[in-house]
C-alpha cells in the first residue's frame, strides 16, 4: 500500500515538472508564416514625421509646372486687394537665388494654384508661373502657383570644400556656411553634403565647381541625421556677390 502511495506521488510529481517545462518554453511560430525582414532606412533619406508628412500634404499635394512661362519663388512680404478685386502681393527672392530682389503678383479667377488661395499669408513661401508684362515693378498675372517649404529650409548659401564623383557620373558637394574659416572646412559638424542626379539642375560652367567657389543651392529641404547631413540639390547656381 505504501510503495503504490509512493508511487503515485513521483508520478504526479513528474507530470507537474513536464507542465513547467513546456509552460517555459515559448510557443513555436508556425512554419507556414515566414519572418518578415526589416528593411533598413536608406542612408539618402530620412524617417517621416508627423511634422514634416503634414508638410508635405500642405506644399506638395499637386505640383503645378507651366514649361513656357516665367518662373520665380518668394516669399510673401505684404499683401493687397486691386481695384477689380483681385489679390495683389509682394514677393521677395531668397538672396543669391538668382531671382530679381522683388515681385508683384495679381491673382486672377483663371490663375490655378496647387493649394486653397484663401490660405495666403505674409511669410509664405511662393513659386510663380507668369508672363512677364509691362515694365520693371508692374504686377504681373499669375498663371499657376505652389506653396513651398520657408526659403530659410529650401535655399543654402556656402562655400564648395570638395566635391565627390560617383560612379553614374553624378556629384556629390560638401558645403560648409559662407563665414566658415578655411581651417575649419574639414569639421564635420560645419559640412553638409549635398548629392546631385540627373533632376539637378547646373546654372553655372562645370569648371566652376571648385573648391572655395561661393554656392547658392535650391534643395528638397529634407536631409539626413548623419553627420555631416545630407540632401538633394535641385539647382546649383554661383551665388551673386553680395548675397
């Protein structure tokens, strides 16, 4: 009677350690469900945000582009209605953009525009299709229009320290702020990096891309947390004396 007493308690013994042993062990995945990879973040781009995914749903939702008429970018500096009605504003160029120094625009009911025109407001960053008409400082009429990212965020002005070539042929230049001293253009914590392609497009002679040329750049106002960051350039220009 005893050893069945005994015998009983190592068999129910045994079953509670299997039960622990199993319960610690974490469930297989089934075989019919493969991992799935994680991507990595391509070394060119950086991760979206609320802030800047909301960005983009205000400035680029429908980016409007009219090949035969005149182009500027500004930003808003003041704002007036016509005599017929019509929205008149005052744009200034960010400096070296290569653009006159100011603009007059007139909003009229053909004019289209990627965003809610109501919107307009001083500060506001503006790319312009128009036909130029009448003499220096008349308003002109505005046939399509874009609301950009703040000139401040879009627009570099700095000295070229290197420039690097790549394989496809493209360039890719390193930029630090125009009062940088010539012993400190190798700080990476001064340097951008800014890479070119087939959409950049160069207003200036290929020989003038050298080291110590003074740059103006157009870029996507989006860059890297590397150091030093980098972005794309849109335009490359010499930046005017005086900028």
């Amino acid at each position: 009677m005893r050893l069945k007493r005994v015998a009983a308690a190592l068999l129910a013994l045994a079953i509670c350690c299997a039960g622990t042993a199993c319960a610690s062990q974490p469930p297989a995945a089934p075989s019919s469900i493969p991992a799935t990879p994680v991507a990595s973040l391509p070394e060119e781009l950086e991760p979206q945000t609320e802030e800047t995914e909301k960005e983009e749903e205000e400035t680029a939702m429908e980016h409007l582009y009219v090949a035969d008429a005149a182009q500027y970018r500004g930003t808003v500096t003041s704002a007036k209605t016509g005599g017929a009605g019509e929205a008149a504003y005052c744009l200034t160029a960010f400096p070296g953009s290569g653009f006159a120094e100011e603009l007059l625009v007139v909003f009229t009911p053909e004019s289209q525009a990627s965003f809610d025109l109501a919107t307009i407001q001083e500060g506001d960053h503006l790319e312009i299709f128009y036909s130029p008409a009448g003499g220096e400082g008349a308003s002109q009429k505005v046939i399509a229009a874009n609301k950009l990212l703040p000139a401040e965020g879009v627009y570099y002005n700095g000295i070229l320290v290197e420039k690097g070539e790549r394989e496809d042929g493209s360039v890719d230049l390193v930029m630090v702020p125009l009062d940088t001293p010539s012993e400190s253009w190798g700080d990476p914590m001064r340097q951008f990096v800014f890479h070119t392609g087939e959409s950049t497009q160069f207003r200036l002679a290929p020989e003038a891309l050298k080291e110590g040329a003074l740059l103006n750049i157009y870029h996507k106002g989006i860059a890297t947390r590397s150091l030093p960051p980098q972005g794309v350039a849109l335009e490359v220009r010499l930046l005017e004396s005086g900028a």
